[in-house]
C-alpha cells in the first residue's frame, strides 16, 4: 500500500526545519506500513463493515448524568435510544455506507460504518422516564435526570400492642 506524502514535509528545493513532530510522523508512517504489509486483511472492507463503537463521554452534574456521543455520518433515522427495566442505557445506530460514486482509486481508507450498541448501566437513583435526548451536528446529547437522593428518616418507636410477638413476623 502505498503512503500518502505528509502535508508536513517540505520539497526538495526548499529549507527543511526541524519539526519535533518529524520523528513522530515517520514512525507513525513506518509503523502503518508495516501493519499494513503484515496484517492486510485487518484493513479490508469487510472488517471495515464490521461495525465500530462510538465515542462518548460522561459527565455527572448535580442534577443529572449527560452522554455526548460523536456520531457524524449517521442520520437521526438511524439511531435509537431505550432503558431497560434494570436501568440500562442503550444506544443503539447504524453508519450507512456510502455508494461508490468516485472515479479515482482509493489511496487509504479508515472510516468504518455498519451497526453499533453502546450500554451503561445506570444508578436505580435516575428518573428514567425523563430521559431526554437531542441530535445536532453529529454529536447525540443524551440527559438522564437524578431521582432526589432518598433521606434518612427517624423511625418512631411505639409501644408494642398486647400479644405482638416477634414469632408472628
């Protein structure tokens, strides 16, 4: 395979710089060349259909938990969010491929597309039936309000009634 010229390289005619991201290239450079000569079927299109895991991340703020997932590519229609009854997140969506339309030869291909599932399992202290979510330039915002935290309680102590035993609990 072959490799693309990095946009940092200078030509031959004019002064090279030291870049401390040089040393860094090359290898990384080496490095996919060499993956690329010893495992080629790890980068087919096939395993490019594979699927492939979303980023997300997870913030805690004191009212609720929020779940950004970068999704670019992926039309709404195509995604869909459920909790289950023992508090699991899921989400769930598909990357469309895209139809071969171009006439040029493909120097390097990394983006994946297929179906994806991400879960997380969520505290039993979420309002689940408040759950939001909201799609926007790519990223998937999902909001999951807190339950107000549950209080302690003194619990009053009365006077046991005649013939309350502890055989009959």
């Amino acid at each position: 395979m072959k490799t693309l010229p990095s946009l940092f390289e200078r030509s031959l005619g004019s002064p090279v710089t030291r870049s401390p991201f040089r040393s860094l290239l090359n290898l990384q450079r080496r490095m996919d060349q060499l993956m690329n000569e010893s495992f080629p079927e790890a980068w087919s299109e096939s395993s490019m259909e594979a699927g492939f895991e979303p980023l997300c991340d997870v913030e805690e703020y004191p009212a609720h938990y929020q779940f950004s997932f970068d999704l670019p590519g992926i039309k709404k229609e195509n995604l869909s969010i459920e909790i289950s009854a023992d508090n699991e997140l899921k989400v769930k969506g598909e990357r469309k491929a895209e139809k071969e339309t171009k006439t040029g030869s493909i120097q390097q291909k990394e983006r994946m597309w297929g179906a994806f599932e991400r879960s997380f399992l969520l505290p039993k202290s979420v309002k689940a039936d408040q759950i939001e979510a909201q799609y926007r330039d790519g990223v998937l915002l999902v909001t999951v309000p807190k339950s107000e935290p549950s209080q302690s309680k003194q619990i009053k102590i009365t006077e046991g009634k005649p013939g309350l035993s502890a055989e009959k609990h």
